[in-house]
C-alpha cells in the first residue's frame, strides 16, 4: 500500500521540482518552453502578477512559476494519500486481520474508539506532509540559488497551504476513508470505494496547469476553509452514525 505513495511522493516533491529548476538552471528554457510560460504569465491575476518581477530572467520566472504556482496542487496529494491509506487499514484492514473483535470489546466508549481512530490516521498524515514541504523547501532552494540567488522558498501561499488546508486535506482522506473502512470488510474494497475522493484534487491540479486557476492567498484560505466545512459535517455523520455493535455483526 505504501510503495505507490513513496513513488508519487518522490515524483512531486523531489523528480519535479528538481527537473524544471535544473532545466532552467543548466540549460534555460526552449523558446516553446518559455512560450507557455508566457501565455501563464499573461493570464495570471493581478495581484499575483505583482510578485512576478518582470525584471526577471527567463530562468528565473520558470523557476519561479514552477516550484511556487504550478507544482503547490500536487503537494496537497501528499497529506490526503497519506491520510487515505492510513485510514483504509482503521476498520477493514483490521476486519481482515481478525484484530477487529477484540478491539470492540476494549472498555473505550464507541467515541474515544472512533476518535483515536482518526488521530492516528490524522497525525502521522500531518506530520509526514509537513516533513515533505521541508524537503521541498531545501530542494528548490538549494537547486535554484546559482540563478535566483536568494531564498526565495516558501512564501505567504505556501505557509498557508501547508498548514491551513494541509491539515484540513488530511482530515478530508480520513473522514471518507473511514465511513467507507467501517462498512466493508477488506483493505482492497475500502481503497477502491474511497479514491474517488482523490478526483477533486487532480481537477485542481489540472485547472493549474493550464491556467483555469491559480494558487493565490485568496483561493487557499478559501479552499482550506470549505474542507474544513466539508470535515465538520463528515465527522457529525460520522460520530452520529458510528456503533461497535454493526461493526461486530459485520466482521464476525
């Protein structure tokens, strides 16, 4: 289950960034490379065109562009893969394992048994995206500094996306994860029925990378908080609908 999410996390957080900076870095940008750039340059708001100096190099603005607008969405993958896998293994996994019985029977209530459910999903989702945003920060900084001279990673956007809707990313994966997890009685089904859950955050990657919306302040703060909406209502449905007597009938 893990092997797929190392290779993606490899791919977004080192592959990428490493291969659009160096390529600017080494070579500068084709001229139908710098082309897109451009036309994303031209569509870019305004308050976000500010901070593209257009006293900038070619290979400057490609790095720039790249590493802080065009690969932030395929950072949020990161705590909502994490959360999801974690969290798919809450109830079928252990349904599977045949551990779940003797869990239920533990003196918790069903709400300290629902709730250390979700924190041990949540927790590591968190940390393991936050550790990932570090390594990112080191990697573009480090591979850009012979161009760009400076540290010019992470900025306002970023600190944002990592801990205002990272967090509430995460919550999502785990919210869907376990009211599917509850209700069916393998890993491999919980993994199916959730990672449709994985859609809306490719059409965000998507809308990105061709210049249907970008990153902005504005659009982070308001994407973290409509998850957050989205969390609270799926963790009231869930408390509300969560009982370890369906769980027993289901896993015996």
């Amino acid at each position: 289950m893990f092997y797929p999410l190392i290779a993606v996390s490899i791919l977004m957080l080192i592959v990428l960034p490493l291969s659009n900076t160096l390529i600017a870095a080494n070579t500068g940008a084709p001229a139908g490379v710098m082309a897109q750039w451009d036309s994303i340059m031209q569509r870019l708001p305004g308050d976000m065109a500010l901070l593209i100096d257009p006293a900038l190099s070619d290979a400057q603005r490609m790095i720039l562009l790249g590493n802080v607008y065009v690969l932030a969405p395929f950072y949020l993958l990161i705590p909502l893969l994490v959360a999801m896998i974690i969290a798919a293994d809450t109830f079928a996994g252990e349904k599977e394992r045949r551990t779940l019985e003797a869990l239920l029977y533990t003196p918790m209530s069903d709400r300290e048994l629902l709730l250390g459910k979700l924190l041990a999903a949540w927790i590591p989702a968190v940390t393991v995206s936050i550790a990932g945003f570090l390594l990112y920060s080191v990697i573009v900084n480090l591979a850009a500094w012979p161009v760009m001279g400076e540290m010019f990673f992470p900025n306002a956007m970023w600190l944002l996306l990592v801990f205002w809707v990272g967090p509430a990313v995460a919550g999502l994966g785990l919210g869907a994860m376990v009211l599917v997890s509850s209700r069916v009685d393998t890993l491999q089904e919980a993994t199916q029925l959730g990672g449709g859950i994985v859609l809306p955050f490719v059409l965000l990657i998507i809308g990105q990378a061709t210049g249907v919306l970008y990153f902005s302040i504005a659009l982070v703060v308001a994407l973290g908080a409509g998850i957050w909406v989205i969390n609270g209502v799926l963790l009231a449905l869930t408390v509300r609908r969560f009982r370890r007597e369906s769980l027993l009938l289901s896993s015996s």
